[in-house]
C-alpha cells in the first residue's frame, strides 16, 4: 500500500505553531497569492498561486472562514489577515 499517499512534509514536526502552519499547501500557496490592496479575481489568483482554478476557489472558502482573506463586491479576493502572526489555538495569556 501507500502508492497514493503523498510524501512526507518536510515542515511537519517542525512547525513553529502559527495559524500558517496549519493550512493545507494548496491554501498556504493561494494565501500567499492574495495581496493587501489589489484584489485578484480567482483566475489571476489560481495562477500566481500555480494551483488550478477550482482548488484556488476551494481554498479561498477556507481561508474567508477563517478570516485570512475577503471577496470584495466583484467577487475579487484581499488578503486581510497576516496568519503567519496568529495563534491556530487559543489566544496567549497575558504574561507569556
């Protein structure tokens, strides 16, 4: 067995706890595509990101649930939130 399973990540076991690092590539890929003041269409978006259009769409749901990233009134995607700055889990305490 184990012909369809992708190989290992070199990233796992060496996260360093960001929200980032919990994405899936293919959402890291088109996170990282967004820009903060030119919204891209999913096409473009798909394109910088080298994935294909129906998985940059996927991935832009994920990440607008998660508040990474809007669509604006033309259905065009910014980036409004930095995750590679955020906590996946819980908020830190005051103190740490």
């Amino acid at each position: 067995g184990g012909a369809l399973a992708s190989p290992p990540d070199p990233t796992d076991g060496a996260t360093n706890g960001t929200a980032y690092d919990a994405l899936t590539r293919d959402q890291a890929r088109v996170l990282d595509a967004l820009d903060w003041r030119d919204p891209l269409d999913v096409h473009t978006v798909a394109r910088h990101a080298g994935v294909a259009p129906s998985v940059a769409s996927r991935a832009l749901s994920v990440l607008a649930r998660g508040g990474w990233a809007a669509a604006d009134a033309t259905s065009r995607w910014l980036l409004i939130r930095r995750a590679d700055l955020e906590q996946p889990t819980l908020p830190r305490t005051v103190g740490e």
